[in-house]
C-alpha cells in the first residue's frame, strides 16, 4: 500500500501569538533558521507522499508548491482535516505542524506497526496527534465519531478493536523528538511531567470497545466507562483513562475534577 504523511496544519496557532505583533501562522514559525513545518517535511524521506491538511491556511501551503487537502464539513478543528485524508487509500501517518524535533526514526516506527499506532510518553501522554492508521480502518472509526457526534481526536483510539500503543523508550528514540511547541515558552526545550508509568509498547485488544458500545446504547454506561478506565490505568496510559473519566461525569458520576487532576499531573492542555 502507499504511504502518506499528513501534516496537521490548519489550526489558527491562538495559544502561539503574542499580543501587539500580528498574528503568525506557528507553522511557519522559524526553528534554527528553518520553518517548524520544513524540518519534518525534511524527515519524511520514508512517505510516498507528503499532504497538508491546511485548514485556514491552505493557501500559504499551495503557494509554497505543496499538495493540499481541505476541511471536512463533518468536523471542525483537527479532525475536520483527518476526515479529509480519509479519502485516501494507504496507509496514513499524521503528525501535527509544530513537532519541529520529529525524526525519520519515529516515522519508521508508526509505519511498522499498524493497523493503528500510537506513541505515548513515559508520563501516560498518549501524542494522540502523531499516529498511524489504514485508511479503511480509519473511514470505520471516524464514521462512528460523526455518526455519535464525538469530536475527540483520542476517539479514534478507544473506538477501534486494536490499538499499538508505543513506548519511545522500547525503541531507542529520544523524548525531545516530541517537543509540542503550543506556546513559544515551548521553543526553550522539552518537559515531562508527572510519573514514569509507561516505558514499554503495549497492546489493547477490545472484542467491542467500551466507548462503541456506550454510543450505540449497548450495556450499562457506568460499567463500559470503568472497564475502559480501568484498562488504561493498568497499562499507565493516563490520558485516555482521563478521557474516560470525563464521559463518566457526563452521565452523571461525578469523576470530571479526577479526571482533571490527572491531565494536569502529566502537562496534558487538551
């Protein structure tokens, strides 16, 4: 199957600009000298094909030569621009625009271990915006997402039966590949916080996924969330079992400020 790279790269970077000085597309944003988003079009040696997902700023990337998807209409924010890329047929690697640090190596990695992957920090991170997936799989998934009205890009883990959760520190890649610049007080270097909880790959197999069979109507709701809850929390990916958590307190079970304390323990700001 052909591979593809699409970089994530249509959002209107609000946290990233400072006031008094216009408002600049993060994207573009220089790194040792180099636009955020050339240093990983640099490292994509592996693809078959390099695609942005603009958004807003698809014109600056068709200026710059480059090829260029649009929003879907279903979504709005990052996932309207992984909808679109579901059109495709391959296998998709997605990486946002502002992982300047990103190396060829982590790339390998995702393309080796499908049908669906994703790197999760030693702190129970999951960097649910750098990932791999077959094309079919994702269509299934994120079908599912629109139908229930889910907008969560970590949705597409815990809709789906198999997901390869990997540890960078099982495969010899350096932590400061993952520096997520939000802000520009991110440029001064990467920070982990919180616990070490998750130092090898993981897989979490669902016969029906708990979130699936919550959206459909199928078993008690209180029951799917805290199977799935309890899962991640075993297997130290904290950020989904805060996602988890967070659907708990919708209905009712009052786990929202649990849920909270957890993302703020391992720097999650989504």
């Amino acid at each position: 199957m052909p591979s593809f790279l699409i970089i994530l790269a249509g959002g209107e970077s609000r946290r990233f600009q400072q006031d008094g000085l216009g408002r600049v597309d993060k994207c573009l944003f220089p790194v040792n000298g180099e636009p955020m988003i050339m240093r990983i079009i640099k490292q994509a040696t592996v693809f078959d094909e390099i695609i942005i997902a603009g958004g807003v700023n698809s014109s600056k990337y068709v200026n710059m030569g480059l090829r260029v998807i649009g929003d879907s209409e279903r979504f709005s924010g990052v996932l309207a621009g992984v909808d679109s890329a579901s059109s495709l047929n391959g296998v998709l690697v997605f990486s946002p625009c502002d992982t300047p640090n990103v190396t060829t190596d982590v790339f390998k990695v995702l393309l080796s271990n499908g049908p669906l992957s994703v790197f999760v920090l030693p702190n129970g991170l999951v960097e649910s915006h750098l990932f791999r997936i077959d094309s079919s799989l994702l269509r299934t998934v994120i079908n599912e997402a629109a139908t229930h009205g889910r907008s969560r890009l970590s949705d597409l883990f815990r809709l789906s039966n198999v997901v390869n959760f990997l540890s960078p520190l099982s495969h010899g890649i350096k932590l400061t590949s993952f520096l997520n610049v939000n802000r520009r007080i991110d440029l001064m270097g990467f920070n982990l916080r919180g616990p070490i909880v998750f130092t090898n790959d993981e897989v979490i197999r669902w016969s029906d996924p708990p979130l699936l069979r919550l959206l459909r109507g199928e078993g008690d709701a209180e029951a799917l969330l805290w199977d799935e809850a309890r899962v991640y929390v075993s297997k130290g990916i904290l950020s989904l079992a805060a996602h988890a958590l967070r659907d708990l307190e919708r209905r009712g079970v009052g786990y929202g400020a649990v849920a909270n304390a957890i993302l703020n323990l391992i720097g999650a700001e989504k």
